[in-house]
C-alpha cells in the first residue's frame, strides 16, 4: 500500500503531464462544427479509451519492460528524460505548438468519429509522455493495493480531463491566451522538478547507490 505521499506525487505527476487545461483548446479545435452533444460523445470515448490505455502500462507495464530486458532503473532514467523534456516544451510554449500540428493532421485524415481514439485518447491524452509516467510511478508501487490505488489516481485524472473537456467552451474563454500561457509555464516548472527526481532515482536504483 503507498503512502499518501506517494499518491499525491503520482497525481500531480500524471495531472501535469496529461495537461487538461491545455488540452482544452485542442478539443475545441478538433470538434469545431459539433453540437455539444457531440462534443460530450467525443469527450466521453476518448477519456474511456485513454483511461484503458494508462491502467494497461499500470497493472503490466513492468511486465512488458521485464520481456524486453529493460530494467526499472533504466527505464526511470529515460521515463524522466523525456518528461523533462515535455516540461521544457511547456514552459517555453513549445508542447500546444505540437499538439496543434498534431490535431491539424489528425482532422484532415481521420474522419469525424474517430478523433475521439485518434488524436484525443492517443496521443493528447494518454500520450508518450503520460504512459511513461504511468510506468515509471506503477514500478514504485510494491503490491497489489498499491496498483489499485494508481489506477484510482488515474480515474481521476481522466475525470478531471473530461471535466475540463466538457468546460472546454468556458474554461478557454476564462483562462484567455494570458491565463493558459501562464498556467502551463507553471506547471512545466513543476514536471521538471518532478522529472529529474525519477531521473536521481533511476541512477540509484541502476547503479546500487
């Protein structure tokens, strides 16, 4: 069973990284021209979707890393890397410049009810960097109790990404350009700090110190 500490780290790590604030715009852009009964629809499927993926690389991501002969520590190390480098993107408003090409290709390729699996639930949601981060917090998770619990925190930082999907309309227009560039700088400073303690980690854990 993890300490509440532990379960308070692994929200703010997986909140961060998932980004609901930010992805809201994103979802405007990708829905423009639905009803907001359609845009719930969208919303809906595409939240069960990455929930799915995430509690996947929960319950079996140290399964899979164990087959293709990648030790925890390791994966730790490169897990943080690139988390951090998803911070440095935040904070220097290079992430939504990404995630907007993203969208940009998906809504000419991908017909109308698919963009709820593709670009939403992967990769805007559960992305690279959410799945790392996900793997990285289940390897710190000793038992059974503790995985459940991760998955509870994923549960609810998938509800809080349909909940800022579903205020997309009015969480863009309360933020403004200022509030989202703001906030996103802020939690970027956040992730890096976050990131390169699963980076000290990794070394420890990899080099027995």
């Amino acid at each position: 069973m993890a300490g509440t500490d532990v379960m308070i780290n692994a929200f703010t790590t997986l909140l961060v990284t998932v980004d609901p604030p930010g992805l809201a715009p994103l979802f405007l852009g990708l829905t423009q021209g639905m009803t907001r009964g359609e845009r719930k629809q969208v919303a809906v499927r595409g939240s069960l979707i990455a929930f799915a993926i995430l509690a996947v690389f929960a319950l079996f991501g140290a399964a899979i890393l164990g087959a293709l002969g990648i030790s925890m520590g390791a994966f730790r190390i490169a897990g943080g890397l690139m988390l951090f480098a998803i911070s440095f993107e935040m904070i220097f408003e290079k992430r939504n410049e990404r995630k907007e090409k993203t969208t940009d290709a998906a809504i000419t390729k991908d017909h109308i009810h698919n963009l709820a699996v593709f670009p939403l639930a992967i990769p805007l949601i559960a992305g690279p960097g959410a799945i790392s981060a996900t793997v990285l917090i289940a390897g710190t998770m000793g038992d059974v109790v503790g995985k459940v619990q991760l998955i509870l925190v994923i549960g609810a930082c998938v509800a809080l990404v349909f909940l800022a999907l579903s205020l997309a309309e009015r969480l863009n227009r309360f933020l403004g350009v200022t509030g989202r560039a703001l906030l996103t700088r802020l939690l970027g400073v956040l992730l890096s700090a976050l990131s390169v303690q699963f980076v000290v980690d990794g070394v420890r854990s990899a080099f027995g110190i």
